[in-house]
C-alpha cells in the first residue's frame, strides 16, 4: 500500500480519491473549496490538507483531477513544491498534450515522475471503480504508478512517452462526439417519424450501430434528461484541445469542428451544464 496524495475533489475526483482509501492505501486529499474536501474526509476517513504542498508532502503518489490547463499548471506546481524526489506525479486531468509535456518536463528537472493519465468512463466509471486510463510517461514511471491507479480503473495501458495519453484521450473525444451526434440525428429522426424510439434502440442496439453511448444515454435523452455525467462545457473545452492539436499535426477534424459547433448551440439554449447527450435538443426545436 501506499502513501497518496489526491488534489481536486470534482465528480470524478471525489469517488476515485474514495476507491484509494477502500484499497487501502494512505490518503490526504487537498480541494480549492475546503468544505467538498471535509466532505469527502466525513465519509471516507482520509487525513485532509489545507494546501496542495501539504497533502503532497511525505506522499509517493500526487494524484490529480482539476479543470484545464492553467489549473493543472497551478496546483501541479504547489504539488512539486512538497514533493521529495522519487516522488511521482499521475495527472488525471484532460489537458492539452503541451502543458502535459512542460510539465513533465520540470518534474523530471526536480527529480519526480510524472504521467499524464487521462480518464474515460464518466462519473458512473469513477463511482463504480471501472476507468479506462490513457497513459504517457516513462515505462518506470507509470510501471509504478499502475499499481496504485488500478484501485479506480478497469484498464490501465502506456500508450507512449510524455503526452501520449492525453492524444489517446483526444481520439476518445473525438470518438465520443460524432457517436452522440449520430444517436441524436438518429432520436430526433425516429420521434418526427413516428417511432418507438426506445423499441428501435432495443432492436439496433444488438447490431452494427450498437455502442456505450446508445445502451446508457438513448432512455434519457428521448425522456429529455440530461443531468447524467459529462457536461457540455468540458466537452467544448476538451473538443478545443483536440481541434488545436489537429492543427498542429496537420490532421483534419470536419466532423469534430462541426459537432463542436452544435454544443456552442446547446450553450447558447442555456444547456452548458447539461451533459454531453443533451446535443439532441437542438435537433427537436
């Protein structure tokens, strides 16, 4: 078991820093609103810090789950300031494969490790102990830190060096929206049409248009429900991160771009906080 510290407390952070301590493994969480880290200290029992540096100091693993790239340079660089060397840093946040690398880049200058490990799976992945974690880093790095991160993840893999996993985490977005879209056209289509929507799903969902999105998203979104994982506001965030590195590699990203577009429309409805299956009410009217 091991010593670890777990900074920022969202929905993903909070389950994922409760599956650390159930495993049995030491625990100090730091969050920016105190009151969520002495709620998550209530319930699960872990020691709660009053800073970043803190919650780090002493610790072998600093686990981290915050917003974007400027609040991961903040609190990775609180982190590093009470990190003994031999320290490693496994950063759970989607960010940009840039920051990743700068860093990456200064830990190791300090002596500490650094992986960047994005997540898919949503809410109900973390609450249920079943991520799927893209990693990048060096294959003793993350040959370290796998051990620990597998107390909240179904799959593990290093996908490469400094960055891979946040451009594997890119390719899953990317993925994830033209499906919700095709779900939504698909929906909308069936209810103009005169469908059983619900029947239909039943009958396709067994086939070649099956996915994750259709089994777990198709019943709330006909219901018009959309409070259920990933909010459309971090989609966006995360939609730029993967059109700017399509950019920068040359890659072309149409159905993406275009997608990207139909969120800043459900946005503009007032729908920024609803999750990423509410692309469909741009599409009712």
């Amino acid at each position: 078991m091991a010593k670890v510290a777990f900074l920022g407390l969202g929905v993903m952070g909070f389950p994922m820093a409760g599956h650390l301590v159930a495993k049995g493994h030491e625990v100090t969480v730091w969050n920016r609103t105190a009151a969520r880290a002495e709620a998550w200290g209530a319930r699960h029992g872990g020691a709660v810090a009053v800073s970043a540096a803190d919650a780090a100091r002493g610790a072998e693993f600093v686990m981290a789950c915050v917003g974007n790239d400027d609040d991961l340079r903040q609190v990775a660089r609180a982190a590093f300031a009470g990190m003994a060397r031999g320290a490693v840093f496994v950063d759970h946040t989607t960010v940009s494969a840039k920051v990743t690398r700068e860093l990456s880049a200064e830990a190791a200058g300090l002596g500490f490790g650094f992986v960047d490990a994005p997540v898919s799976g949503g809410q109900a992945g973390a609450e249920n102990g079943a991520l799927s974690i893209m990693c990048g880093g060096t294959e003793a790095d993350y040959a370290a830190a796998e051990p620990v991160m597998a107390s909240y993840a179904r799959i593990r893999r290093r996908l490469g060096e400094s960055g891979a996993g946040q451009i594997a985490k890119m390719m899953n977005q990317i993925c994830i929206a033209g499906l919700v879209q095709g779900l939504s056209e698909a929906l909308a289509f069936g209810e103009k049409a005169g469908m059983d929507g619900a029947a239909v799903v039943e009958v396709i969902s067994q086939g070649a248009a099956g996915s994750w999105q259709m089994q777990n998203r198709h019943k709330t979104m006909l219901e018009g429900k959309f409070d259920f994982g990933f909010a459309v506001d971090w989609m966006r965030k995360d939609l730029k991160i993967c059109l700017e590195a399509a950019s920068e590699v040359g890659a072309s990203l149409p159905v993406t771009a275009l997608v990207d577009q139909f969120y800043q429309e459900v946005q503009a409805m007032g729908g920024g906080r609803g999750d990423t299956s509410s692309l469909i009410r741009r599409l009712r009217g």
